[in-house]
C-alpha cells in the first residue's frame, strides 16, 4: 500500500490521466443506455401477449392508471379496511376496469418464505372483527 502510495504522490499528472482515460472509457458506453420501461419490449414481437396488447392499443389507446387514496387515521382499522375492500369491488364492475389490475390490500398477495418454498395467498382473507 506504501509503494502505491508513493507511485501516486510521485506521478500526480500519471495518475490524472490514467484516472481521466479510464473515465472516458467506462462513461462512453453512457451513450449507448437506453430504458425500457415496457414488458413489452422484452417478449418478442409474435408473442399472443404482445399482439393481444397492441390490438387493445390499437382499439382503445394507451392504458391509464388511476389513483384513488383514503385519508385515515388509522389504515388497518376495521372501517377502514371495510372501505377498502368496497371500493376495490366496486372498481371490478365499473366498464374498462381490468379486475386483476386492480391493487390494494384487500387483493394483494402476501407472500411467505416456508421451510418447503414460498407460500403465495392473499395479505387479507377477509376483513378483521375488530381493530
């Protein structure tokens, strides 16, 4: 560690280039990044699921995501809950809702770590009797 120490206090500009270069090297390939933030892109294009999406696209345009929040003192108490768990039935029958998109405690999934594997259930089989 001395002897690199030394190498470094001894070659200041040496180690400025080399410091340089190796950052104009890792940092080009920047240039080339690019984000996909669509499933989509990673299935190929003659997938049924890609097809069927574009087809849904073509007929009723681009998906939209609605946000519906509840103010609460406490989320996890019983009113709550009930409310929650309404709204996201309510929300399965209203037209152009996908059901299984529909996210929010009372349809998460829980998912547990087990001796045998994971255990995937619901996070709320029904609502609690009490608070």
């Amino acid at each position: 560690m001395q002897k690199f120490a030394a190498f470094v206090v001894q070659y200041p500009r040496t180690i400025l280039l080399i410091t340089l270069i190796s950052t104009l090297l890792i940092g080009g390939g920047l240039l080339k990044l690019e984000i996909r933030n669509n499933q989509d892109s990673e299935l190929p294009a003659e997938d049924p699921i890609v097809e069927t999406n574009n087809r849904l696209k073509a007929v009723f345009g681009e998906k939209d995501i609605v946000l519906i929040g509840i103010e609460s003192d406490d989320i996890f108490r019983r009113s709550t809950l009930e409310k929650i768990a309404l709204i996201s039935e309510e929300l399965k029958r209203v037209d152009g809702v996908v059901g299984d998109e529909i996210t929010s405690l009372s349809t998460l999934n829980n998912i547990e770590g087990k001796e045998w594997g994971l255990e995937v259930g619901p996070l709320m089989r029904t609502i609690p009797r009490t608070d």
